[in-house]
C-alpha cells in the first residue's frame, strides 16, 4: 500500500538529506543529516570501530582484516544513503589512509563501493575542519580546539575569525598506545616530545579553553560526568576546570580502567584508548594553561556541513535556529511564537529588566519553544516539554542555559511552583537564571490566556510602564479578553517581578 504520509523531515525547508560518510584511524562512520542548516539535525548515525590505523605506524600497510571490516560496512552505509535518498554524499579519510602505503589503493576501492569520491583530508585541513564543527556547535567560541583520533592529533586555534592554521602531531591514541607499547610513562615522555614542537598560542584570560573533540576523549568525559552523578547526561558543552580536568586526567591514566570507578560506562572497544587520551590531554591542558575544558560532540562532519552554508547561514544563531526548528515542527501556532518575541522584548524593557546579550537570546529562544508541548495532555504539557527541551540536540547552549530553556517553558504551562520543578534542571542552574525563567514562565502564563496561543492577538495589545508597575492595555474592541482568570495571572506575574501589573481598558 502506498504512504498518504509526508516525512517529517519534508515539513522543512531545505536541500533534503546529506550524508558524510567519515572513515577514521579507529572507527567508520555514516552520519546522514536532514538537510544542510546551521543547526543539522540527525536522520542517521551508525559507527564503525575497525581500527585501520592499527599497526600502520610499524608495518606502513592497513592491515587486511581491519580493511576488508571497513569495506564491508561501506557496503552497507551505500544501500542506507541510497534508501533514505540523500541528496548529496561528502567522504573524508584522515590519517589512517593518508599515511599507509597502500591506503590510495583502499580508498580506490571505497570510490568504488560509495560511487563517490574520497577526500583525503591532510593534518592542516583536518585542524581546520575540526575548528570549524566546534564553531558550528558553539555560540562564539574562543580558545583552542584539539581533536584526538586514532592515528593523529590536530590542535587549531579558533578566535573572532576563521579558523586559524593548525598542527598535526602523531598522538592518536592507536598510534600512541603502539609506539608505547601500552606503557603509560613511555606515552607521556613520547606526547611531551611532540608537544614541545608547537608554539601555543598567546590567549587572553578567560579565552583560555580547550575544545576537546574525538571519540576517545568523548569516552573519557562521559567517565568524569557518570562518576560525579551529573544530572544532564548530554555530553556537547560538558564543561570542567582545567585543574580538576588535569587532576581526572592523572587518575585514569593507568594501564587499564578494570579497577576505575564505573569504568563499564566506556565501551570495550574505547577502553583500552581512554587512558592513552588522558595523558595526551593532561599535556595539553598543562601545555596550553587552560582555565577550563569543554568536551564537542561536533567536529569534521559538522565542520565540513558548516563551510557549505552561505554566509548568512554561518552568521545564524544556533540556538535560535533549533528553537525555530522545533516551533515550526511541534507549535499550535508558529507566528504566535514570533510575536511573543517582541511582545516579551516590550515589557521587559517596560520593566527596565537589564539582559545580556546571551541572556535576550535565551529569553527569544524560550518564546519559540513555549508550545511545542501542547498535544500533550494538559497535565503533562510542562512535563513533556521540559524533556524535549532538557535532552534536545541543542548547540551553541551551555547546560546553565539548557536548564534555563526548560524551565521557563515547564513554568509557562504547569504554574509557579518551585518544588514541581524536576531536580535535574535545579541542579544545573544559575540562581540569575532561575529567577529569570520564572520571569519569564509567568510572563508567557499571562500571554496564552490574552491569546488563546494563536496568532494576531498579541501585536495588537501594549504594555505600558506605570508608577508601579506596568499595565497591559486592550483596546475597546478587545475589551472582552478581560476576565478574572487573566487578572489573576496578572497578579501573579506582579509577584514575582516584586510590582503592580494590572489590565487596562483604554
């Protein structure tokens, strides 16, 4: 029987699917995304661990069952792209295959299988690629990205502007661990070595953070974020001091994990890799004098999507983007959405709320996602929406802000309240921001009863600074949306910015 059904992902503009097929020292992977955007959601993601870059550094050659595991799982990423019909296919190989002598006449073969050609990315452009995903998943980030795979490591500057060059040095943990012979101390003088052959940057304080991107040290955050008892298990923007970083770092780097508090949260396969990354980022944090470390889920995929949206793309807010996303997705009314931008930017600067620029966009952003949970039963509207929001594949948002989204959103649809709150999200909080969401939670609970949550209302009703407060002003043909239920909403929106906000009939 043929579909009557459109895709979701057809819903939303856009050039339709785009895979990058991504062939690694260590792991192959196919990610397919929606379609090229500032924020590109995932359709598909499936990995490979086939380890080419094993042993290349003592024999020179790929070895021939961890090419012929990879070949065979290219056959399967082609049949996938073909059944979700991308539109068009990227493939990058990195060190493994730029550094065997026979990787020419394996990626010859993957050109084969994929149809497709097979760009061999070289130290500098795998710096730069790396750079450019941390500045795709991050709202103006500044400090030095390192991104740790199994045949190399890149570091690359990243500041206002591009991307700046970057270094390539022979620490992935593959090829470190070989060199070392899986002895700790030989992989620390082997990485300090290497290290010394780099002129690091002279970064300003408070620009002083390390990205760190790769499956290894992904593995290796994931350990500190479990064995601490986070509440956010979502790893893109985990953040540590570099002093506890460095600290951690000494802990783990041990011949292997068996013996480390939750080591089962790493997967077999990274177990073994996890204590050589330690060491090489211990060096580095050191090296670098970093204040803070930030874990990327995004890298050379994201970066190599990142570089083929036009400028005006590339300028985009993240953020925004991915809540626009949603709200288009999941809202009763998208343009209502839009109108509580502004109608929430008018009675802020009514109240004379000081915003920092990060603080506005939050604020814009948490308008777009106000009612993407309202299929859900009433009840659980708050609830439902504080789960998308908290887990979303969000970029460019610390967890702080994350919370923020959240929060202000579960206010907006299940009251004031503070103990209904879910701990996870107070944990993470800010107590600016914790307030602030609550500012916000009521100021959208007064909203969506002046307008029903549909378009066309709300540019047609003013607020207007009083002596103590402020008054909301409906016109004598809105006369009617006045009402008690609405006052007491009012009322409770004076609570908690501590002034009289009343309705006026002008």
């Amino acid at each position: 029987m043929k579909s009557q059904f459109k895709p979701a992902r057809g819903r939303l503009n856009g050039t339709g699917p785009v895979a990058v097929v991504d062939i690694g020292s260590n792991s192959v992977r196919l990610v397919i995304y929606e379609r090229k955007a500032r924020t590109p959601t995932m359709l598909f993601n499936e990995k490979l661990l086939a380890g080419l870059g094993r042993g290349v550094a003592a024999t020179g050659q790929l070895a021939t069952e961890s090419v012929d595991l990879a070949l065979g799982e290219l056959v399967r990423f082609k049949a996938l792209i073909e059944h979700t019909g991308c539109k068009e296919l990227y493939v990058v190989a990195t060190a493994a295959a730029r550094d065997a002598e026979n990787g020419q006449e394996f990626v010859a073969e993957v050109e084969r299988i994929l149809e497709a050609p097979v760009r061999i990315l070289d130290g500098s452009e795998e710096a730069y690629y790396s750079a450019l995903g941390v500045v795709a998943g991050f709202w103006q980030p500044r400090g030095i990205v390192g991104d740790m795979g199994g045949g190399s490591l890149e570091l690359v500057e990243i500041g206002e502007k591009k991307p700046g060059g970057g270094a390539t040095f022979p620490l992935g943990g593959l090829r470190l661990s070989e060199e070392a012979g899986g002895s700790i101390q030989k992989a620390h003088k082997i990485t300090e070595a290497a290290l010394k052959t780099y002129e690091w940057p002279d970064l300003a304080p408070g620009e002083r953070t390390f990205f760190a991107v790769g499956g290894t040290w992904r593995s290796l955050g994931r350990l500190h974020l479990m064995q601490n008892n986070y509440p956010l298990h979502v790893m893109h923007n985990y953040e540590m001091d570099a002093e506890e970083a460095i600290a951690f770092c000494r802990e783990i780097a041990v011949p292997n994990l068996e013996n480390i508090k939750m080591a089962e949260v790493v997967s077999k396969q990274r177990r073994p890799l996890v204590p050589i990354g330690a060491v090489v980022l211990e060096q580095v944090l050191t090296a670098m004098k970093a204040e803070r470390l930030m874990f990327s889920a995004t890298g050379v995929r994201e970066g190599l999507l990142h570089e083929k949206l036009s400028p005006e793309m590339q300028e985009q807010d993240p953020v925004i983007e991915a809540a626009r996303e949603l709200c288009e997705l999941r809202a009763r009314s998208p343009q209502h959405a839009v109108e509580l931008i502004d109608w929430t930017d008018d009675l802020f600067r009514e109240l004379q709320i000081e915003e920092t620029a990060n603080e506005r966009r939050l604020r814009h952003a948490a308008c777009l996602l106000s009612d993407i949970g309202w299929r859900a039963h009433p009840d659980y509207r708050g609830e439902q929406s504080l789960n998308i929001i908290s887990n979303a594949s969000f970029v460019g948002l610390d967890h702080a802000s994350r919370a923020y989204l959240a929060a202000a959103v579960f206010y907006r649809h299940q009251g004031l309240r503070e103990g209904a709150l879910s701990q996870v999200i107070r944990e993470l909080f800010t107590d600016r921001l914790r307030i602030r969401a609550k500012v916000l939670g009521a100021t959208l609970r007064v909203a969506s009863l002046l307008s029903a949550s549909m378009a066309g209302l709300l540019p047609k009703i003013g607020v207007a600074r009083t002596e103590t407060g402020i008054a909301i002003e409906l016109s004598k043909d809105l006369a009617n949306l006045d009402g008690e239920r609405l006052r007491k909403r009012a009322a409770q929106l004076g609570k908690v910015i501590d002034a009289d906000v009343v309705l006026k009939v002008a």
